[in-house]
C-alpha cells in the first residue's frame, strides 16, 4: 500500500502551470524529459472534474432484445467453447446448446432489466468522467530549475501558467 501511495504524491508539491488541455500539460512534461530534467518528480493532475454523457439512441423492447439476444450469445458461445474442451459430447452440439441458453437467457435478463426501468431511461448512452483543467506540479526542489526549462518552450505563454 505504501509503495501505490508513494507512487501518486509528491513532497511539497509546486504548480508549474495549469492548461486547459491535457495535450498543453503533456507537452510540457515531454519538453522537460526531452530537456532531461528528472520527471519522476513531476505529476498531471485532472482538476475541475465533470461528467459527460454522450446519448446514443433511444431504447425499445426490440432493441433491448436484440442486445440482450447479442450479449447472450457471445457469453453462450464462451462458456460452450469451455464445456466442449473439458466435456465428453460431440463438440458441436455442446457450444450450440450453450449458445441458445445464453441467448435465451440474455434477452430475459435484458428485456427485464428493462421493464424495471418502467420507461424512466428510454435511451442509451455512454458517460465519463473528464477534467476540465489540468495541473502540472513538480517536487518544491525541482520547481526553480522546471521553470527555467519551460521559459523556453515555444508557444509556453505565461497564460497558461499559475505559480
């Protein structure tokens, strides 16, 4: 545990700069390792968390099915590929009949899934967790020294900086 800690903190951490994109952040830390200042001491850190969800399409029992149906399907066909190395049957008859009661028992648990939703989300999405500003801070000793080196960098602007 102590090792996992040590690897995300930093002792008296100092901002080097806060970027609106992470490519900005990356960039810096790049033009510092290029430069071969000792980036372990270095750390990105995503601030001013937001969640974004991208809708996708609206949701109807077929659609729900057919997922489902998909879904169980490959998990059928996984599981029947296992049994049929360990089983004694004829391969064959063992991966289809894992196939069918994983596609049967897909749509069930989808089309129910659903039905307990009672039509609160009628559609599909996919969400994230993204930052909106991201802050490049360096080991209090090392700070002098990174400052130096990104006065150099072109296009650095003091803009995007916050000390």
């Amino acid at each position: 545990m102590r090792a996992l800690k040590s690897g995300l903190t930093l002792e008296y951490p100092q901002s080097l700069g806060v970027y609106d994109k992470y490519e900005q952040a990356q960039r810096s830390v790049d033009f510092l390792s290029d430069h071969e200042f000792p980036v372990e001491n270095c750390m990105i850190v995503g601030t001013e968390l937001k969640q974004v969800e991208r809708v996708t399409g609206r949701l109807t029992t077929g659609r729900v099915a057919l997922g489902g149906l998909l879904s169980g399907v490959w998990m059928g066909l996984f599981i029947g590929l296992i049994f049929s190395f360990f089983g004694t049957g004829g391969a064959t008859a063992i991966i289809l009949s894992t196939v069918a009661f994983g596609a049967l028992f897909g749509v069930i648990w989808a089309l129910v899934g659903y039905a307990a939703t009672r039509g609160h989300r009628d559609f599909s999405s996919v969400s994230r967790i993204v930052a909106t500003r991201y802050e490049v801070l360096v080991e209090h000793k090392h700070a002098a020294a990174a400052r130096e080196l990104l006065a150099q960098l072109p296009g650095h602007t003091a803009s995007q900086q916050q000390f």
